[in-house]
C-alpha cells in the first residue's frame, strides 16, 4: 500500500528531460567561454 503512493511521485521523464536541458545549458556554456578565452589571445598577438 505505501509503495503504491510514493511511485506516483516521481516522474522519471521529466527528470531526465530537466538533467538533458543542464548538461546541454552546461556544454554550451564551457565552448563560448573556450571561444572568448581563444578570442582574446588573437587579439592579444596582433
């Protein structure tokens, strides 16, 4: 009876669909800061 009422709460597609949505924010994130640190260094040379 109590396990019955606990599984209901989780909801594992929206979970992995929220820990997708991170790692893609997080990914994107680190090659825009890999981007400007290589910028930078270009116009450093110049």
């Amino acid at each position: 009876m109590i396990l019955q009422t606990i599984i209901p709460l989780v909801n594992w597609g929206m979970g992995t669909a929220l820990i997708i949505v991170f790692g893609v924010v997080c990914v994107a994130l680190v090659i825009l800061v890999v981007n400007m640190i290589n910028s930078d260094k270009k116009k450093k040379k110049d």
